[in-house]
C-alpha cells in the first residue's frame, strides 16, 4: 500500500467482507509511526472511528487539534474529542473539550446535545434534564439526534414506553434504503413473513427474545435472521431450540417479506411495566455432563465483558470483590481465572452449557454483560452490577433496586459515583441474602 490515503477503502472492505477488526487495527497501528501531517492524522483518526479503535483515534485527533490553524477545524476535533473519551468512559475530559465550545457558543444544537450526553455520564442528570427542556429541535434529523437523551429521561420519570421508543428510534431506519425488503411499521399483516435481523449485541438478543411470541399474535411469520452466523451458532441453536425458525442466508428470502431490526424490536410493541416481564423464557437443556455436584452456596461470577468495544472494556475490580461475597463455591464464567474460584470457561463449548450452568447457580453477580440477560431470561437470581452511565434497561424510577424487563430476584446495584465500585459492592452480601430468604 502507497500511503495511509489508500487505508479507508482498503480497511472498509476488510471489515465489510470478513469482519475482522482485531486485523483492521493491526494494520493501522502499523502506520502509527509513519504518518507525519495533519491530513494524515485526520483521515486514520475516521477509520478509527469505523472500527472503534480509540487508542489510536485519540492520539491522532490530539495530533491534530494541538497542529491545527483553522478555528472552524479547531472546533470539529474538541467536538470528536469529546465523543471519543465518552464513549472511553472519560466524560470529564469530554467536558473539558465540551466547555471551550460552549462558552464560545451556547446555542449550538450539536454541541448542547454532546453537553446534555456527557452530564448524563457524570451523574449530573438533573442539569442535562434542564437543559434538555431548552432544546428545540427543528428537523427530523435533530430529532433523532436527541431522541435517546429524551428517553433516557423519560424512563427515569417512569415513562416506560415513550422512554423505550425514543431511546430505541435510532435503531428503527438501520439499513433503510441498502436492503430490497420494506421496514415493518409495526401493524398487523396476517399471513405476512417478517424478518427479524439479529443485529446487535448478545445480550439484546436474549433480551428481545420474549417479543417472538407478540408475531404469533399479530398472526404473522417471524423469521430470525443472522448476520452472524459463523460467530454465534451456538445461539442460533438456543433460538432453534425454543421454536424459532432461523435463517442464515438471505437467498432463501422472498421481495415480499418485511424486514425489521431486532435492536429496534421493543420500539414497535406497547410496553408495559406490569406485563413487560411474564415469567422465564429461556430455558436449559440439563445435559448431564453439565451437571454440579456441590450442596454449598453457588454463587456465578463474570467480572468483565468478553467484547471490548470502543477500546472500553466493563471491569469490576477483582480484589474488593471477592471480599463483599459471602461463604460459597464461586463459579467463574470469565476468560480470566481468579485464585479461589471453579472456572467454567474450559467446559463450556456452548450457549446451552452455559445456560445449564446458570440453572445450576442459587446466584449470578456479573457487570453488564450477556450473562446477566441469560440469567435473568430463566428468572435466576441475579445481581447486576451497574456503572453510572448505564444502557437504557437499567434507567428507571424504581426505587427497588428491580428493572422492568426481569423479575423482582433481578437487582441493579449501581454506582453512584463515576468509575467508583465501593457502594455497589459493599451491598452484594446483603443483596443476596435478601434474594436467598
């Protein structure tokens, strides 16, 4: 390859052929120390961005800005700045970019909306819901653009559904326009096939699982269909498993069929607090090689994600962990080994192990991950351990430490300071004594 003007396209078309972005980074870190100008520094700072690899992005972006001459490209790097060390979980930086640009100009739409995000992530929810009030949004686009800030506030004033549908009308127009099939609009096509694309994460497809059933109602033909395939059968199989037809291939599909985003999925439905939770959905399959033969306590653990998105990865520090927990058999369900701990990892070749590990759980304490969504789609007992800037199923006016998308042995122990674990933790062993009751 010439020079790093040629990148883009090349890293696109890895990516969008074989989706491989650990390699998309390897070959930009590669060019790390070859790139000299500014224009240099721009244009691997928005492959980063296509790829999510923030450590770069940051270093070219501050390149940038601090060689920068044009005031008017001055204020687009603070305002990529800013969104680089939020998505980070570094919103006091955010703010430091953030302030310059809203002291220059307070009326800026884009830049108030930037400000309303990071206030979220510090905690500060009563000043980004004031100044929220003062945004008036006056097209479509704008809009959307704020629409997840305005649901975010709605669902902590326990406007669940309103809060739901704005939080998720990002989600709804995914891929409008690149695909031959027309968006469902949520109404009822009796006889209709509609394909439910698995885009997202693993969570929300444990999550949004329960919505399956809402098509049979609307006597209507779901079929799910995955992007993923290779990466997650083992999914698709626990899918299969409880009654849903799934597909791997779009050459299968006929022009008439709908097409909606699973990531969009409870935009579409009226939502609930009292029935939004039915009972368990996810079920395990007992197979007796999984089995455990232990009568102790047996408490499930995951302290970190699997997927390390944005260059972020959700951590729970490990040393004051282990002391908040009570008496038990600790069962390990990360990568990582801990002393003192049963790991899971190495007998798990499957979704359905896992699940039959969690059945098997009297408790699961994990971060955000899948694992607490599998765990509370088969009603275990579960705690969650929450940062402050937490996804929009977390956000609520409940004051019980429950969500609405699982039953009452669900808890949410959140921060309640950025990045500071100490008062979630110490409420782990009470939490679960309380659920054991």
């Amino acid at each position: 390859m010439k020079d790093v003007f040629e990148l883009n396209s090349f890293i696109g078309d890895l990516i969008s052929e074989n989706k491989n972005l650990e390699l998309a980074r390897s070959i930009l870190d590669s060019y790390e120390d070859k790139i000299t100008t500014v224009e240099e520094h721009e244009v691997v700072s928005e492959i980063c961005k296509l790829i999510g690899h923030n450590r770069l992005r940051l270093k070219c972006l501050k390149f940038a800005y601090t060689n920068c001459i044009n005031s008017e490209k001055l204020s687009q790097y603070r305002f990529e700045l800013a969104k680089t060390f939020l998505s980070m979980n570094e919103p006091e930086q955010s703010l430091f970019y953030n302030n310059i640009d809203y002291k220059n100009d307070n009326s800026n739409f884009y830049t108030l909306i930037e400000r309303v995000k990071i206030l979220n992530a510090l905690g500060r929810t009563e000043e980004s819901d004031s100044l929220l009030e003062l945004l008036l949004p006056e097209n479509k686009q704008e809009k959307e653009d704020l629409s997840v800030e305005i649901g975010k506030k709605q669902l902590r004033n326990g406007d669940l559904d309103i809060g739901i549908k704005n939080v998720l009308l990002p989600e709804k127009g995914r891929y409008m326009g690149l695909i031959p099939y027309n968006f469902w609009v949520g109404s009822k096509n009796p006889g209709k096939t509609i394909i439910i694309h698995g885009r997202g994460d693993i969570s929300d497809q444990f999550a949004y699982f329960r919505f399956f059933k809402q098509f049979k109602d609307l006597e209507m033909n779901s079929i799910f269909y995955s992007a993923y395939n290779n990466e997650r059968k083992d999914l698709i199989e626990v899918y299969r498993r409880h009654g849903v037809q799934v597909f791997d291939t779009t050459k299968l599909f006929d022009l008439d069929f709908l097409w909606v985003n699973l990531s969009s999925l409870p935009s579409y439905f009226q939502i609930e607090e009292e029935t939004l939770w039915e009972g368990p959905y996810i079920t395990p399959i007992k197979d007796l090689k999984n089995k455990l033969e232990d009568s102790k306590l047996k408490i499930g653990i995951k302290l970190m994600s699997d997927s390390k998105k944005n260059n972020y990865r959700k951590e729970i520090p490990t040393g004051a962990f282990f002391d908040s927990l009570p008496d038990a058999s600790l069962y390990n369900f990360d990568s990582k080994h801990y002393p003192n701990c049963i790991n899971l990892r190495e007998k798990i070749t499957s979704w359905d192990d896992t699940l039959d590990y969690i059945d098997q759980m009297d408790v699961i304490v994990s971060c955000d991950t899948s694992l607490v969504h599998a765990a509370g789609a088969m009603g275990k007992n579960t705690i969650l351990l929450c940062p402050l800037d937490s996804n929009y199923m977390w956000i609520t006016n409940k004051t019980d430490g429950t969500t609405p998308w699982y039953g009452s042995n669900f808890k949410i122990l959140k921060q309640v300071r950025l990045r500071e674990w100490f008062e979630p933790l110490q409420q782990i062993k009470p939490t679960i004594e309380e659920l054991m009751k």
